[in-house]
C-alpha cells in the first residue's frame, strides 16, 4: 500500500470516529491536522555529554473541539515512526531497528485522549490537561498530565479557519520497552518531545432530521 493510501485511510478513520464522537456533543467543531504546520521534536542525552535532537516527519490526527464545554474536546494523533530524522543516516537506520522503535513490526505511533480538563487563558486561548493512550513500539501506556495550550485560531492564509497548539512533556523509553544502552548511560531513558500543530476545520455534513 503507497504512503499517500495509508494517509487518507488513517485521515478517513480517525474523522469518521471523531464524527461519530461528535453526535454526542452537537457544539463540536472537528478538525483535520495540517501536516505542511505541524512539528514533533524530540531530544535525548548523549554519554551525558550533550542532547541528540531528531523529528518525525509524517504525522496525521484529528481533534474536536467543544466551545461550549472545551473539556469535551479530543485529540488524536498517529506518526509514521519510520519518518524519524536526526540528521544522521547511520543512526537513523539504528533507531529505525529491532534496538529502538522496530519500525517493520510497530510503524505507528498513536495517541488518543482519553480525558480533557480544560481552562481559558487571560489572552484569549486555552489550556487542555489530557489524559490519554499512548502507543508506542508496541505497548500502550496512559499518560496522564498531558499540558496542551491552544495558542490561537483564526482565519489561515487560504481564507480556512484553522486553530494551533503547542505540547511539551518529556517520557521514558524504557517504560515503552525501548532500554537499549541506558544501563550504559550512552543514551538517556528520559526523552523531551515537543509537538505543535494547527488544524482546519472541517465542513460537517448536516444532522439528519429529526423524527416526529
């Protein structure tokens, strides 16, 4: 199956499931995630020496946001862990193997929010604590504590409506069966990742009529 084929079957399921998500709250607004604005960084001490920085540069997702009761709102996102990029082809084949992320057997990396508690912020924007499942080489944790801020919304440059975010938390690898070289201390179990991405609202189809 081509790239372009497993992007729009992943776009297609995750808004089909938002939609139906959205049946239950008719407020919702769903949007798509733009990926040409969207950035996953992620960072990792070296021998305790200095931080390798890396990106993934496939990724897709949908989110619904709930302007009446923004703790209705979801998130979800999946990366192409193949798509990891530090700079480096020799290391990025490694990463890419069975001693890190085994891309062969786990291609995906998904997260869904489970759970959302959200504020609204002195300048007009939101913060989002998300609770949520987090798939990764295979094993899927609950994460909870998850800080999501919207950093605003507004009309994008093609006359779309499009709201962006920003996310910041750091995990351990271990934890996601990934403990190549940290008993060594060569390579840090402690990760930083840094998302953020803008998404575009979707036009949703009519409700159907309701019955008498």
């Amino acid at each position: 199956m081509c790239k372009l084929a497993r992007f729009t079957f992943t776009t297609f399921w995750s808004v089909a499931t938002l939609l139906l998500a959205a049946r239950t709250v008719p407020a919702a607004d769903i949007y798509t995630i733009d990926p040409a604005h969207t950035s996953i960084v992620f960072s990792v001490a070296h021998s305790g020496l200095s931080y390798t920085y890396g990106f993934f540069r496939e990724a897709s997702g949908t989110y619904l946001i709930d302007k009446s009761n923004l703790d209705n709102s979801r998130f979800r996102l999946v990366i192409k862990a193949n798509s990891l990029d530090t700079n480096n082809l020799k290391r990025d084949t490694h990463l890419r193997g069975p001693d890190f992320f085994d891309v062969q057997q786990f291609p995906d990396i998904t997260f869904e929010s489970i759970k959302c508690v959200a504020t609204k912020t002195q300048d007009g924007g939101a913060l989002f604590q998300l609770t949520g499942k987090l798939t990764m080489h295979g094993v899927t944790l609950q994460i909870d504590n998850i800080p999501l801020r919207m950093l605003g919304e507004g009309e994008g440059p093609y006359k779309d409506h499009r709201s962006g975010f920003l996310c910041q938390i750091e995990l351990k690898r271990s934890e996601f069966g990934m403990s190549y070289l940290v008993k060594e201390k060569l390579v840090g179990d402690a990760v930083g990742i840094t998302v953020s991405f803008e998404g575009v609202l979707q036009e949703q189809p009519a409700a159907a009529p309701r019955t008498q």
